[in-house]
C-alpha cells in the first residue's frame, strides 16, 4: 500500500494526531505538507522527521478560518509538490463550559475552526480531489460528536456537523471517482490528555472495553489506510477509532 508520490496535505500537523498522520504517511514515500498556525517550532521538527524517514515535507502556516491563508497553503502544496491527492481536516480546538454559562464567543471560535476550518481547506483543493486519480478527503472528527459529552456542547456539534459534511461530499466527489471519509478517534494519548485530572482519566478508561487510550499510531494507522489506493471503494463513511466505546 505504498504512498510514494501522492501529495497529502495535514491541517493541524505539528503536533498530536495531525502530526503521527503526518509522519505515517511521509515514511510511506508520500510529499507531506505540515500546517501550523503558531507551532513553528514543531511543525518544522515534524518535517525533519519525516525527512529522516526518507520522505519529502515542507511546512505552511496558516490559520485554517483565514481563506486568504489556505488559499497560501495551496500555493505552497503546488509549488513544492503539485496538486494533492489527500487532504486530512484535522485542525480543531476546544473551549469547553457548561452550556448555561457559554459564551456566544466560545461556541463560534470551535465551529468557526472545527467546521470553517474544514469548509476552507476542502472547498479550496477540491479541484485537486476531484481530478486526482485517487483523491481522498479525511475529516478527523470526534468520539465526542456521536456520545456529546458534558461541557463540549460547541465541540460535540462540530465534530457531529462533521458526518453530514463528510457524507454529502463523499457524494459530490464520487463523480470524479476521489472519496470522503470520517475517522472518529476515541480518547487518545497526546498533549491535550495530559491535562485531564488523574481520577477523571481513570473514569474515561474504565469506559473502554479495551481498557486504555488509544495511542496516535492507532489513529494514524486508519487514516492512512484511507489515504492509500486499496480504499477506493469505501465512501461516506464514519470509521470508529475508539477502542469499543459504542458497544
């Protein structure tokens, strides 16, 4: 299932699952390009790594709310690799409160990124999904859009705005014979879970039937398989990643 020379574009990348999905598909010979929007740093460590992997991959900043910044990141995808053949939509954020004592604020900052994000970075490379061999569209979504969860109500609307989304353009796209899918990982090891107060996070993991958090390279391991050419004939549809939490 190799990626050599499909170009695939990761918003949110420099660090957490955008940048193991990033690192997976650049050790598989794939072009990568690494957006951030204020993790340089990171971003270009992350390029480093996947160029020691032998791969090839450039960073872009860009705020993913800003169209005038994704239409930059395409300039850049173009000019260093061509057109894309994947696109990942996994920038997002959290502010999380009570629902009764949310701001107006705090829930159009996370649909503004979680959903505007998505609607700017597909509507801008769509063309390159559309006329790819192989185009593949992946919206990393949420546990938290299917169950809701105390606290997240802008957030749990977000990622669940994320499976109709994904659904319509997996049907939009099939004319043109690229794909949409949506993986929805569980609660999963990164710098966000560090935060997470110790007797909370042992409540999450007793929900879990396989009794842990998922690590990055589970997710990764699942977005590349969609990346790749033998999932051509998967569309439309939401992947679970979250170690049985639906059972």
């Amino acid at each position: 299932m190799s990626m050599e020379g499909r170009t695939c574009v990761i918003t949110g990348s420099a660090r957490g699952i955008g940048r193991g999905i990033a690192e997976r598909l650049g050790e598989e010979g794939a072009n990568v390009v690494i957006n951030y929007r204020s993790s340089e740093d990171a971003a270009n460590e992350a390029v480093a790594e996947i160029e020691d992997l032998g791969g090839n991959a450039v960073a872009a900043r860009a705020d993913v709310t800003v169209r005038e910044d994704v239409e930059n990141i395409r300039e850049e995808c173009h000019e260093a690799f061509g057109p894309v053949d994947v696109l990942v939509n996994n920038a997002g954020l959290t502010a999380d409160t009570q629902f009764v004592e949310m701001s107006r604020s705090e829930w159009d900052r996370v649909i503004d990124v979680n959903l505007g994000g998505m609607f700017n970075c597909t509507q801008e490379f769509y063309d390159d999904l559309w006329e790819s061999d192989e185009g593949r569209l992946i919206n990393i979504s949420s546990v938290v859009g299917k169950q809701g969860n105390f606290g997240q109500a802008n957030y749990a609307a977000a990622k669940s705005g994320m499976f109709g989304f994904t659904r319509t353009i997996a049907l939009e796209l099939a004319q043109g014979g690229s794909t949409a899918n949506c993986v929805a990982p569980g609660y999963t090891k990164t710098d966000m879970i560090e935060t997470v107060p110790e007797k909370v996070l042992e409540r999450i993991i007793a929900g879990v039937p396989l009794e842990r958090l998922a690590e990055v390279e589970d997710i990764a391991n699942v977005v590349r398989f969609l990346a790749s050419e033998e999932s051509s004939y998967i569309t439309g549809e939401v992947i679970d990643v979250n170690g049985g939490m639906d059972l």
